[in-house]
C-alpha cells in the first residue's frame, strides 16, 4: 500500500459555494495511480469549508449560500468574537456545520463519486483569499 | 497493511433516520479480517446522509426526523432549486449537515464503536430508492 | 506502512467546547513516527463531538456554545426522547451536526493543521464525565 500527500492553494474564490472536483483531479496525479483506495482533501482554515453536494444544478450553490446565511446570521447580539468583521464568526459557525475536509473512495483510479456528486468548497469569508488543501491519498 | 472495498445497495427506506450498523458488518466481511484498521462508509447520494447516533432507542430517531424538517423546511419562498419536488432541496442541506460517511476504528475484527452507538442512515427523501454506500476498510 | 491505535480518556470538562490538540499529541507518540499519514480522532459516545475550529480567541468557542444553544434548544414540546434530562436530546443533534470524529493530516511527524486551527471537544452534556477517543494513524 502507498500514500502520497500533496498541499497547494486554490485561487480566491468569492463569497459562496463552488465546485473543484476537477481542480483536485488535475492537481493531483497520484489518485490515477491507486487502484483501490481513498483520499482526503483537508482544508487548513477556519472560515471556509468542504462538503460533497449536487454537481449539475448551479441553483443548489446559490440555496447553499442562502440557507446557511439565514440559519447562521451576522451581527447577532450575542456574538462576542466581533472584531474581524460581520461575516467573520458566521464563518466559523458554518464551518463547523458542514465539515473540514472530505473523504472519497479511489477505484480504478477515479474518485468514486456517484454521478450526482461534486466537491463543495464553501467560502464564508466576504474577502477569504486563496485557501490551501491538502490532499492525502493512499491504497493500492 | 491491507485495503478491501465493497459496494452494495441498501434496501429502499422509508424518509427519516435507520439503523444500518448490522446490515454493514454482515455485508462486508473484509472487517472481520483487520485486527488495528478502520472502516469508511460513503454514500454515493446528495439527497442522504449517514451519521452515528444513539442506537437503543427509536424516540431519538424520531426526533432527528422531527428537528430536521424544522430547522430545513420545505417550500422556502428563496429555493431556486425547486423543479424536483418539495423534499428535494431540504434533504441536500440535510445531507450536507450530516455528512456523506461515516469512518469507524477497527479493532480485533471489529467495529470499535462506543457502547450506544450505531451508524444512522438519513433518508431525506419521500421516495428515495435504494442507496448505494461504498465500503472500504483498512489495516493490519 | 504503519498503523497504530490508541484508546484513552479525557479529564471531565464541563458543558462547552474545549481545545484538545496538545493533549491529542502527547497521548499519542506514534504521530511522531509518521512521515506522510492521517490522524484520526474518534469520539465513542453520542452526546459529545469533535469538530476543528479557531485555536487562538476562546471567544470563539464561548459563541459556539451560544449559537449552538439557541440552534438547537431544550425542551421542544416535540422531542420524545426527553427522560435523560433537557440536555440529552439536544446533545445528540448537536453531536450530529458537528461529527463524532475529525481526520488530520500528519506531515513530518506533525499534525498538519493550519496555523489558526486546533481541535474541539464539544462537550455537550451538563454532566458528561470522561470521554473516550479513539486515535488511528497511519502512514509512512
């Protein structure tokens, strides 16, 4: 069994949610070389996250954005981590909701995603930057 | 170390949340051959999720089906994604909440979970079908 | 490649989120012979969680438990769940949407988080007691 492990930084993404399925794919060359196997992808950050959702349909990312920016709303009274901006502890909270990093079988060489599925990087920040990841794979 | 993968469809589930611990050991004897690994459980679906929860009691499933449709309602006048149904658009915020896999130690042949747990499927929607989870475990 | 496994118990915290990255690392020597690999922490109970978030400002985790106690509250008249106590129901969904395990990058006999990350023990019972976590790592 090998591993192989890989960080690299994706370039800024917007407020919201958006699809990098085939940003990791091209980035990283080892998943073609496993047969049987899994990779992680781990984002090193706090305000921005990583979760699995519906590929096709660009309205699912927009009702995304919208469901998390009612359910974990800014500027609430008793928030008293305040001073990196309103969008700052929302960030944090949604974070946490929807997870720091992924888990997807490799068979073949491919992720082993159903036909449905994409990789979600959320972006909570208004001005969040380029993010870095870390992608392990390992398996034979 | 050695690695072993699996995929299976689950039976067609009604919506809420179920137990699928047992149907998983029985499915995959791969597990019983890792003395110090672990097991991933990934499902290939956007509208479903999997989770550990509390296994000796029906009410809090219950209760997860009850919290769920009130924190993610339906027919929320912002949902763009609305063409497949007024399930539809809550269960992939439910199965982003959730999560798409669940990943359990292994130890001695066995899934070393804590005493009252047990793995949860959400089945979100009102005719979901049958689910195909990926099983892959690893160790020694 | 190496596996090790390590069971072990944290002190009682009270109800909250609490970080325990360096009490993870000094538990678990094995991280340190590890090259390229992952750490996983595994909570075996289902009234707790592990999440990673904000390592630097405990502001941060006193708004978690904030947000995270008006999200999910005690008492709904619907929860039948309800002979453990007020907490009890809420600690599950809680546990729930924050995940009962997180899985870490190890890079040079390190945790590879990001500068800003440590891991949280949310606690969310009002007497929880200790808690047992599982550690598995692997790699080269």
């Amino acid at each position: 069994m090998a591993i192989f492990q890989h960080t690299f930084q994706l370039p800024a993404y917007p407020r919201g949610f958006h699809l990098i399925t085939q940003t990791i794919e091209r980035e990283f060359g080892a998943i073609r070389q496993i047969r049987v196997g899994l990779l992680q992808v781990f984002i090193q950050h706090t305000s921005a996250s990583l979760t699995i959702n519906e590929n096709p349909d660009p309205t699912v990312r927009g009702d995304f954005e919208r469901f998390f920016n009612r359910t974990v709303r800014e500027n609430e009274p008793y928030y008293e981590h305040d001073y990196e901006g309103s969008d700052d502890m929302p960030a944090h909270l949604k974070a946490a909701l929807l997870g720091h990093s992924v888990l997807i079988p490799i068979t073949n060489g491919r992720l082993n995603l159903g036909i449905w599925q994409g990789v979600y990087l959320g972006e909570h920040r208004n001005n969040g930057g380029r993010r870095t990841l870390v992608l392990t794979a390992w398996g034979d």
